[in-house]
C-alpha cells in the first residue's frame, strides 16, 4: 500500500515547523509562506488544543535521506508520520498503550525517542 | 539599493496622541550594523528616547522589534520589546509565540509607539490597514478575554494578540505584555504600555519572508538540527530541557543547594515540586511556541483541584516552579495559578515573586505585621498568601498597593532595615539564578545593562570541554570558566557570553536553543544568517555586531546616569553564605571579576564607561561626544 502522511493531534504542540517548512519546499519560491503550505495548524479561539490539517498526496514531494517529506522531519514530536495505512493503525495503538504506562508520551511520540526514563540526567550542569 | 533578503524594510511608527500611523523605510546601515531586533530597538532608543525623556512622560517610546530570520523557523518568533524603563535604564525583553513572525507576514520589522493616548485603544493590523481603534470597554478585561474579543470582533479567528491586563492598567512596576495567551515578555514594558492607554496590538499578515539562498539556509538548519536531536545530543541535558524546560532542574538544584530557598536565604526546601509529579497529574501534552525545535519546551497543563475552580493553559519557562521555593510554596497547584495569574494580569512572575518573598521576610522577623498586611498570614509556604498576595498587586489592594511599586520602593515605605533582605539589581528583582553557587552568574548579574535579564548570557557555564570542536577558536580558557567557584578567566567568558546572545537576540532566534557544542559553536547561527540575508559577514564580524550591541546599551545607561556602583549584587550575595549548602558568600571576589571584566571590555575600571578607542573600533562614532564630558 502507498504511504501518505498520516497524524497523531494528540501529538501536535503546535509548533508550525510543518507549516513552514512544506510551504518552503513546496514551490520553489524560497519563501516561508504558510498560504503556499499544504498542511496548517489550526487553533480553536482559546487555543485549547492544535491540530495539523494536511492537505496533500505526497505525490511529487522530495524526499529527504530517510525518506521522508520535510514536514515529518521537522516535527519534533513524531505526530506526522509518513507511512502506510496498516502501520499507522499499530503506531496509533502503541502510543495508547505507551502514554498510560509511562507520561513522557504524552509529549512524544515512543516511534520518535524510544527511551522511558528512569532518572533525569544529573551531570554537566 | 541593494536590500538585504529577510527583511521587510518598514517601520510602522503609531503616534497616540494624533491617531496618525506613518510608515518609514528602515536605513540599510542599521540592518548592516546592529542586525535587527534587539540591536535595531536599541538605536532607535539611543536616537530618540534620550536623557531629558521621563519614563512616564509621553515622549518615552516603545518599540516591537523583529530580524531577519523573524517569520523562518530559526527565528522561533521571537520578538523583541524595548522602552525607558521607570527606573531611567533599559527595559527590554523578549517572547516567543506567533506574534512576531505574524507582524512580518503583514509587511514591517519594527513598531514604534508614541506619544500617550487620553483614552483606551488599541492597534489593528491587518497587512497594509492599519488603525487605532477604541478599547475602552476592553480597559480593566485580563489578557485572556481581550484576546477572545478582540478576535471575534475582527473576525479573524488567527489574528495575534499582544495585550495587557490589570498589573500593566495599575502600572504595576516590571509588568509584562502578553503575547496570545501564554507568551509573556519585556519586564517593564508592559507598565509602560499601561501607561499610554494602549490595551494591544492585534496583528494580521498574509505575506512571507524571502531567503536568499535556500539550499545553505536548509543544510544550516539541518546542522542545528542534528545538534538539538534528542538521540544523538552531545550535551545529556537537552532532553530534560526538551520535555520540562528548567523545571527538570527542581531536584538537582535542591539536592545541591541551588535553590533560591525563603528569598535566597537557603539553597533548599522540604516538600520541593517534583518535576515527575508534575508530568504526572497536570500535564496534558505538548505546547511550544512557533517553529521551536524541541518537542515540548512548553506543556499544556489542567489543574482540577479543589481550592481553585478549574484552570487550564499553557507554561514554558518554569520560571515560578523554581522560583517557588523563594516563598515556599509546596503544592504545583498554587505555582500553576500563580502563574496562571500573572499571565492574565500580565505582572512579571520574576517581580511578583521576589516582592512577596521579601514581605515574606520582613513579616518572619517582625518588622512587618498582620495589620500590615490586613489579616494576610504573610509566612514562607503559605501557598493561598502567595496566591492572595498576588491578586492584591495586580489591582494595588492593601498591603498590594505598597508590594505593586517593586521591592525596592517597599522597602524605602516600610523601612526599618528591611532594605537588607532586598534582592535587587538596578532597581529590579532577580531571576532565580544562583549567583553564589556560580560566580560567572554573580559577574553577568552585576554587569548586565538592563538590570537582571537572563537572556542575555544564558547559559552561564560553559559545555564541557570535550564537546567543544577541536578546530574552533573561542575567545576564553573554557576550563577556567567552567569551575564554579573562582574568579579565574571569568571576563572573558562573560564578554564573549554578552557579546554572542545580543547577536543571537537580534537574528533574532532562541537563546534557550543554544545547547551542547552550540553553547560556544556560533558557526551555523552565522551561515543560517548568511543564507537568509545574503550577506557575507566572517564569525569576527557577526560578534562584534554584538559587542556593538551591547557597548551602545552601556552607553545608553551611561548617559541615563548609571555608572560601576550600579554594577553590583546584592548584600545578600554578597556577605552571607548559603546555610545548608554551605556555599560561601561572594565577597570581595565580585569586584576582582569586574575589574576583569572591564578591562576585556576595554572600557574605564574606574566609571564603567567605554574608552574613546573601544567606541571607534565598533564604529560608534557617533556615541563618543554624548560621552566626552561624564565621569
């Protein structure tokens, strides 16, 4: 099956590096320009929570070295993925399961730092 | 006219008092010397805001600036805020959030504001349509409901709001703008913005900003990138830092003493917050300001407990989890209102915090007493004081009327050797940084032009020497200037400490982004500028952009009437050790590092004042005749 972007918004801080960054690559304007992005982040007028709203096949978007489009890398929490359908079902239930044993994936995505802490690190400050 | 990439050239000066709104070209000989934002803000005040201005009269200005990189991902909105402070110094700070990338979007790099407005209003900008519409059914609503309302009243559901609340109204000393909901900045200048009767600015933009040259601009982010990566990081604090900003730092600091205890008497407290408690019960998820790239610098939090009706938002700094312990406080709950408060009243947690935690001392030792305080049981880890306390500032209630002009103005009201429990610098409260554990802290303290403003040096040690590149030249033995506790080596690292953040404040981007190597690797900061602007500056040009930056502050302060007695910490600091930490106070060292620290600077041991040389070499001609006759 072909893979597209697919997102976790429980994931999403709202950050905007998706939006910015497709709408830089997208067309070759050279501009950070979110009205040629195809992905925005949208907010209720309170702002309690924010949402990507993609827009887009993926059809004719570079891919970086990994293979993915620039606005999945960029995310820094892992709530865009680029894959496929079957896969993004598991992924979906593994963060389920993930964010109740352990509240560090409630800000992250485990496919994005799979390391649970046990202890903060101490040293060098 | 060869116009640099990244910019959009325009100020947007607002006159108040004549509702009339001009737009003027920004000189390219500015872009080219002081960058943008906060170096740009700084002319401008130096031009226009001189010594015969009073802070309150209406010829002090306020000016909103951006940079180049403003509106990229490398710029993480940050937006510059800068005025004349009532204390006749500085007040400048900076905030993230969307408002600055979204006043680039409608087409300008800077907003000045003049003059003062007989009436409540506020400014719309909606790309080229710009007015000074009327606020005063919004005078006196928090920055949450002016927020809402203004939205809805425009009808853009997006427009970004920066906005002041009750603190600022009261004029509230160090109060702060909000930007949005929970993006706070500019200690100071929000008092001044009360002043003018100007409640917001809503901004609307539909443009861009244009690189020069995409290709590097990428692969230069791509570098910073790989630094921030939370998997391969050099330096092991990123993540802690990533996902709780400085409240990851509670138990370390606690467990060695670092804490600013019962207003900084101790260095650790009983029952302190648990970082892990509160990811725990309160956090909800991620929430971090424009293009930031770390994955949650900022979390959304929910507080159902039941001495408050519920609350809900958003925080980043933890600047009150570790100020907590100043006054006691045990419970995120009331650090979490707290906090939730002074973003409403837009009052600087910083302020707020310090001032209870001297009435708090002052209360302890009987100089102050519940009739004072009208019934307030004013004592350390008295969780619903603090809250209480901090309501009372913002509308300048009872005992809050006397704690609303800063603590050093209480402390000249109430008087009876209070003035020794004071934790001030030029007039203005700490920021919860451990001068005596770190003297690097103690010296950036003293010397810093706006009184305490950690975003100027931050952070105040250096990497470990391991991680620095092999290759790279830095201007200080980064082994002298990691050992906490000498006074070894510590100008130089401080200068070159100053000297980087101004520049890295005028691109502008996000001090706190500068971890591991990139604490002194400033090489993919230069070619991220270079690509975008299409400039061609060496990495001894691009610093001494800051240098200049920070000598004209100097100067600045100089001619206001400031001079090397202002450059200290206080008495605190200074003469009384940490008592369980057995940390030794500072002592005569201060003045060794000082010293020190002028001489690198090229500047007179004697008043502080920049030598004639100093100024030519940064091309600062111009600032050597308002100079020549102060001593």
């Amino acid at each position: 099956m072909g893979k597209r972007v697919f997102v976790f918004k429980e994931l999403c801080n709202g950050c905007r590096n998706c939006e910015m960054w497709c709408s830089f690559s997208q067309r070759q304007q050279n501009e950070f320009n979110s009205s040629y992005s195809a992905i925005r982040i949208i907010r209720d007028i309170d702002e309690t929570f924010d949402e990507p709203m993609v827009n887009c096949t993926g059809e004719g978007c570079p891919l970086n070295e990994e293979g993915e489009p620039i606005c999945v890398e960029m995310c820094p929490t892992g709530a865009l993925v680029f894959t496929n359908l079957e896969d993004a079902c598991q992924k979906k239930i593994e963060l389920a399961e993930k964010r109740r044993v352990q509240p560090m994936f409630k800000l992250i995505a485990p496919w994005k730092y799979p390391y649970p802490w046990t202890e903060w690190p101490k040293e060098g400050v | 006219m060869i116009m640099l990439f990244g910019y959009k050239g325009k100020i947007l000066r607002v006159d108040l008092a004549k509702k009339k709104i001009a737009k003027e070209d920004l000189p390219e000989e500015w872009m080219r010397k002081y960058i943008g934002c906060r170096g740009i803000n700084d002319i401008i005040l130096y031009n226009e805001v001189g010594p015969s201005v009073g802070p309150l009269s209406p010829e002090n200005k306020i000016i909103f600036g951006t940079g180049p990189l403003e509106g990229t991902p490398l710029g993480m909105g940050r937006i510059s805020i800068q005025t004349k402070y009532i204390n006749k110094s500085i007040a400048e700070g900076s905030s993230g959030g969307d408002w600055g990338p979204e006043l680039k979007y409608a087409g300008y790099d800077f907003v000045v504001i003049e003059k003062k407005s007989q009436m409540p209003v506020y400014l719309y900008i909606n790309d080229d349509d710009v007015e000074i519409r009327d606020a005063e059914d919004l005078w006196g609503k928090d920055t949450r409901e002016t927020n809402r309302i203004i939205r809805e009243r425009t009808g853009i559901g997006n427009i970004q709001v920066a906005s002041i609340g009750r603190g600022a109204e009261n004029l509230v000393a160090s109060s702060k703008v909000i930007f949005t909901l929970n993006h706070a900045g500019g200690r100071g200048c929000g008092t001044i913005m009360g002043d003018k009767k100007l409640k917001a600015i809503a901004v609307h933009g539909t443009g861009g900003v244009k690189i020069k040259d995409p290709a590097k601009f990428l692969q230069a982010y791509r570098e910073l990138r790989k630094r921030w990566d939370l998997k391969d990081a050099d330096d092991p604090l990123i993540p802690g830092f990533a996902f709780l900003s400085a409240n990851f730092l509670l138990q370390f600091f606690n467990e060695n003493c670092m804490l600013p205890a019962y207003n900084e008497q101790k260095g650790s407290i009983e029952g302190f917050l648990a970082p892990e408690d509160y990811l725990q019960k309160y956090v909800t998820g991620p929430k971090t300001g424009f293009c930031c790239p770390f994955p949650a610098c900022g979390r959304r939090y929910e507080v159902r407990e039941r001495e408050y009706a519920t609350f809900s938002g958003d925080e980043r700094e933890g600047g009150f989890s570790i100020g907590a312990a100043l006054v006691g406080v045990t419970s995120w709950s009331a650090s979490l209102k707290v906090r939730d408060l002074c973003n409403k009243y837009s009052l600087d947690e910083f302020q707020v915090l310090y001032t209870i935690a001297w009435g708090m001392e002052c209360y302890e030792k009987g100089i102050i007493t519940k009739d004072d305080t009208e019934g307030i049981e004013l004592k350390f880890g008295n969780n619903d004081a603090v809250v209480e306390m901090t309501e009372k500032i913002a509308s300048r209630e009872g005992f809050g009327e006397i704690l609303a002009n800063g603590s050093e103005e209480a402390a000249r009201v109430v008087g009876k050797g209070s003035e020794k429990f004071l934790l001030t610098i030029k007039g203005r409260e700490l920021e919860t940084m451990n001068p005596r554990a770190v003297y690097a802290i103690a010296l950036a303290l003293a010397v810093c032009e706006s009184g305490p403003d950690h975003t100027r040096w931050y952070p105040p040690y250096p990497p470990n020497p391991k991680m620095i590149p092999k290759d790279l030249a830095i201007p200080f033995d980064a082994v002298k200037a990691s050992l906490p506790r000498s006074v070894e080596g510590k100008g130089s690292f401080v200068k070159w400490l100053y000297d980087s953040r101004a520049v890295l404040e005028s691109i502008p981007t996000c001090v706190f982004a500068t971890r591991g190597s990139l604490k002194v690797d400033m090489k993919p900061w230069l070619d991220a500028y270079n690509a975008c602007t299409g400039s061609n500056y060496t990495m001894d040009e691009f610093i001494k952009v800051g240098e200049r930056i920070v000598n004209l502050e100097r100067a600045y302060i100089i001619r206001e009437g400031f001079r090397r007695a202002d450059d200290t910490i206080p008495r605190r600091m200074l003469e009384e050790p940490i008592i369980d930490g057995h940390i030794p106070p500072i002592g005569e060292n201060l003045k060794v590092m000082i010293d020190d620290y002028y001489t690198v600077r090229g500047w007179d041991v004697n008043t502080s004042i920049p030598k004639e040389e100093k100024l030519r070499e940064l091309d600062l001609d111009f600032v050597i005749d308002d100079l020549k006759y102060l001593r």
